[in-house]
C-alpha cells in the first residue's frame, strides 16, 4: 500500500505543459427538425477546426491513456454558462501522441433554447485529461481559439 502511496504522489510532482494549436475555420447554423418531434424546429451547429498539439510530455510510467476534447464554452441569451463536448479521441501511446487533426465536430452541437440566436459568441478549448495506473486524474488545457467565434445567422435544413 505504500509502494501504491509512493507511485501516486510522484505523479502530482511531474507537471510537463503540452503545446498546441486550435483553430476555428468555420462555424454554421442550420435549423433543422428534432428527433422527436417533426413539427418542432432547433438549431443544430456544425465547427469546422484544425488541431496540431504535441501530447508526448504527458507520458511517463504511469500514464495509461489521455483523453482529448474539444469544448466550446458559451453563455446562453439568459445568462447561462454552457460547455459543450463536441469532438474526443483517446491516445493510449505516445507513438499517436502527435495530433493533427483536421475536421468537425462529432457530436451534436445545439441549444436548449432550440435557437442560437442572439447568443454571444462561443470560444473553444482543446482539454485532456490524464489517466494514470496509479493515482488520480490530472486536468488541463493544450490549446484555445484566439478569439470568440460568432454564431452566423441560420440556414434552413431540408
């Protein structure tokens, strides 16, 4: 058990930053019908990104995996703080540490509201999340959009 206390606290002293590079090329708005009801409409958001980042430092000997992900943080037209997860991978060695990645978003991106209207403009942020063998979980943050990225207006969705 000792040996077990030893291990996880050396981890909390090894702090290596990863670099990287987030960029939004674009972002769209279509309105669209839900899945669950065909009369009601709601917005749906597509993020078009490019991401280079360099997670090789993370890795030593009691590194299991990293999770990525790629969050979008905006504050709703009635004030509410929202996180949206919209794009993951799991790295599990440090041969597929190296990421670039060019694409969208992979999950659903919408409103509770159903509509993006008016709200403010959404900034994005490429997080990890380490998992050791041994030990607690360690957060942080490799890249973020230089600038907020506005909502365009609409389009209509066939």
């Amino acid at each position: 058990m000792a040996l077990l206390a030893a291990i996880a606290l050396s981890t909390l002293v090894f702090n290596a930053q990863p670099t990287g590079n987030l960029a939004v090329a674009s972002v769209q708005v279509y309105s669209s019908n839900t899945r669950r009801y065909a009369t009601k409409r709601q917005d749906l958001t597509f993020v078009d990104f490019n991401i280079t980042a360099d997670f090789t430092p993370l890795f030593n000997w009691n590194t299991k995996q990293i999770f990525l992900y790629l969050q979008a943080e905006y504050n709703s037209t009635i004030g509410v703080k929202n996180e949206v997860v919209i794009w993951d991978r799991i790295i599990r060695r440090k041969e597929e540490a190296n990421v670039n990645f060019v694409g969208k978003n992979k999950y659903n991106f919408r409103d509770l509201s159903t509509s993006f209207k008016k709200t403010p403009p959404a900034s994005y942020s490429l997080q990890y999340n380490v998992m050791p063998y041994v030990g607690m979980l360690t957060y942080g943050e490799a890249a973020r959009s230089p600038e907020p990225v506005a909502f365009p207006p609409r389009k209509t969705r066939v």
